[in-house]
C-alpha cells in the first residue's frame, strides 16, 4: 500500500496558523503532522502541554467532533476515533497524531491545538482518504417505504445503516463500466444525482440516447429527494448461510445468527460477498 502523501507549506511559528494536507488510501493508518518550533522555549516532555485534536465541522451550523485530548499522562479519545487515535510523541515536540485504518467517513479538516503556558499554536491538517476501484462495490440503496424518499441527509445515514458509505461519480463511473445498469436516480457523495444506463429505453434513460451516466445535477440536499448509491468495501468476515431445520421470522433468525457467534448480514453485506 502506498505511503501517505504530505504537503506542507512553510510559515514562520505554529502560533500562525499553517495548512497541511495528507493523503491516504482507506485502510491505511496515517499520521497528521503537527510540532512546537524549535524557536519556542523548550518543555520538559508534555508536563504542563495541553494537545487537543479537533475535526472541523463541514458547516458553521455543525459541532466539531472531538478527536483527542491530552494533558501530560492523562490522554482521552472520543467517539469513533477510540482506540484508532494516539499521539506520535516521537520526541517532546512532537504532537503528531496516527489514526488506524482510516475509511472514507475521515476525510475532513483537523485541528491541533497546542497550549504550553507560554506560546499557544494552531494547526489546520486536511486529510483526503482516497479508495482503489477494486477495494469494493457500488449498490443502489432505496429504503422500504418507497421509491424516492431520501433527501441528501437520510441518504448519507442510510449507506452507513449498511456498513457503507455514499458513493463517489468515479466509484459510479467505475461500476457502470463494469455493467452496472440502474434506472433510478441516487445521490453521490459531491451532492449530485445520477444513474448508469447501460441498455437505454423510453422510461429509462431515453431511447433516443447511447449508454452512459445520467446526471440530474447537483440539487438542493434538504428539499430534493431520490434513491442513493452506496460504496462497501470487501468483508473483513465470512458471509455465509445458516441451515435450519423450520422457516424463521425475522426476531428467530436474528438470535439464530447470535446463537451461531454471528450477526445477521445487512444488505451491504450481501453486495460486499
């Protein structure tokens, strides 16, 4: 797997506010570069040194989620970070912070912060989790109740109700390459809607017209509602199915599976196998 990308501008101070930007593929544990300067009066280790680490909300009307925090021993991290956030600390000026296994729900604006009693820094960090084509599949996901109900919002949390997350036009390009053919408008991850065409007829993408992606446009995420495309990526477990001697309702094939040392599966699961 290839080794994280890192662009880092000059500026003179971490009391300035510097952009980094970082680049990874999913999966891969990366590192987000963040130092006291040389130039600042020296500390002895962390003691007295305050690091948080922030992700920057996308709007001004979110909260930003907090990632990690640290004073001298005592460290916490928070929400979906636990367990997948630690401070570098390779030496006392080093307030780097690795995350695990990054997906595509991480890419964002992170923010360092760094208090020592004497001069205080902040750092903006911008990490871009990137994917290969084969690391997984695109599905079209429409909820039970009917066809063309999710605005941008109820879109985003149902890929991730499936493991998944919405799908990218390049994943969506990639998959109709491949012969992906699906009549339905979806949401994608820049806020578009679009859909693969691969045999075109009247009610589905005009008979008039060759095969390709039919894009309604970038529309409005709160008011407009369609269907949504969601990327998985490959099972980190075995999708398989489970013998039993009767028909099950859905609670009995729930606990059969839990019985079994399993879950049941979810549909993205499914597409995943």
């Amino acid at each position: 797997m290839p080794a994280p990308r890192v662009l880092t501008p000059y500026t003179e101070g971490l009391s300035q506010q510097r952009t980094v930007q970082v680049f990874a593929e999913m999966d891969a544990n990366i590192t987000l570069p963040c130092n006291l300067m040389s130039h600042d009066p020296p500390t002895s280790g962390y003691f007295g040194v305050r690091v948080k680490w922030t992700k920057v909300a996308e709007d001004e009307s979110s909260l930003n989620e907090d990632v990690l925090l640290s004073m001298g021993f005592h460290k916490k991290t928070y929400g979906n970070f636990q367990d997948r956030a630690f401070l570098q600390e390779g030496d006392s000026e080093d307030a780097s912070l690795t995350i695990t296994s990054v997906s595509l729900e991480d890419t964002g604006t992170y923010r360092c912060e760094i208090i020592n009693g004497m001069s205080d820094g902040v750092q903006e960090i911008t990490l871009e989790v990137t994917h290969a084509f084969t690391m997984g599949v695109i599905f079209p996901c429409q909820p039970n109740q009917k066809r063309y109900s999710l605005n941008f919002e109820d879109a985003q949390k149902a890929c991730l109700d499936q493991d998944a997350v919405m799908a990218s036009l390049e994943q969506l390009m990639e998959a109709w390459k491949e012969g992906l053919h699906w009549c339905n408008a979806g949401w994608l991850s820049d806020g578009s809607v679009q859909y693969p065409i691969i045999n075109p007829r009247g009610p589905c993408g005009g008979s008039n017209n060759g095969p390709g992606i039919r894009n309604y446009g970038v529309r409005e995420k709160m008011i407009h509602t369609y269907d949504v495309y969601c990327f998985v990526t490959p099972l980190k477990g075995n999708f398989y199915w489970l013998v039993q001697p009767d028909r099950l309702t859905f609670n009995e094939a729930v606990q059969a599976c839990v019985d079994d040392g399993a879950m049941i599966a979810k549909v993205g699961h499914m597409f995943a196998a």
